[in-house]
C-alpha cells in the first residue's frame, strides 16, 4: 500500500468515528438545549467531573494528533484540527476548569450562536460520515480494479 493509500485510509477511518460522534452529540446537544444548563450544573457540582472528562478528552485527541498529522485535503485537514481542538479542551478541562465552565456559560447565554455552531459541527460530522463511509467506487480518484484470470505467458 502506498504513502497515498495509507494517509487516505488513516483519514477515512477517523472520520468514520468523527463523523457520526459529531453528528449525535451535536444533534443532541440541540435538542437538550434547555436541559443544557441543568448539564453544565451538575457537571460543576464536583471538580472530579472537570478531571475525569479531561483526561478522557485529552487522550481522545492525542490519539487523533498522533496518529493523524494529514494536512491535504478537505476531510484530512478536518481530522487533524478535530484533534487539536480536542486536545485544547482536555487541557483546558484539566487545568483550567473555571475558564472552561465560563466560556460554556457564555456560550449557552449566546444562544443563537450556541446554536450556530452546534449546526457547524452537524453539517462537518455529515461531511465526515459521507466521506468515511462513501464506497471506494464512488470515490474521485479511485480505481477499481477487476482481477482478471489471464492466460500465463510461459
């Protein structure tokens, strides 16, 4: 398997996981909206919630940062700066927890782009669902080969 292969492979994988976690939790997290502060509550009600989710948070992004530094192409680069993003909110979980609940407070008191930003993340887990899970045929770029019985040369 070529260089090519391995990277497309590597980024096809991860959005199949990437793209329909985005897709539910952000779907979910819209239809909870008014539930969402309640969430945000018992979540600081102790600081063992921030540390746990962190450490889970930062090592679910350093997977994605050390198995895929893919820098071309749409899906690609989608997947790898997922994985800082993810990376970036497991620190910040663990060493910052108040900036986080703050800057999750701020953002539900910013309810259109609460919003806004949830449909984001939807509409870029469908594209990474789509181009995860496409057939290879159906793929640009992608030839499918038939394995022909030929007749041997000598």
């Amino acid at each position: 398997m070529n260089t090519t292969r391995q990277t497309d492979y590597r980024t096809r994988m991860f959005a199949r996981v990437l793209g329909p976690f985005l897709v539910v939790t952000d779907a979910a997290a819209l239809l909870r909206t008014p539930d969402m502060r309640t969430v945000l509550s018992d979540f600081t009600s102790s600081s063992l919630w921030a540390w746990v989710a962190g450490a889970f948070v930062l090592l679910a992004g350093l997977i994605v940062v050390a198995l895929h530094q893919i820098w071309n192409g749409m899906a690609a680069i989608i997947v790898s700066a997922l994985g800082w993003l993810v990376v970036a909110r497991g620190v910040i979980l663990l060493a910052f927890p108040g900036t986080f609940i703050s800057i999750a407070t701020h953002m539900m008191d910013a309810g259109a782009w609460w919003k806004a930003i949830c449909v984001v993340f939807i509409l870029l887990g469908l594209y990474l669902a789509y181009v995860g899970w496409m057939p290879d045929a159906g793929r640009p770029g992608s030839h499918a080969t038939t394995v022909r019985n030929l007749p041997r040369a000598a």
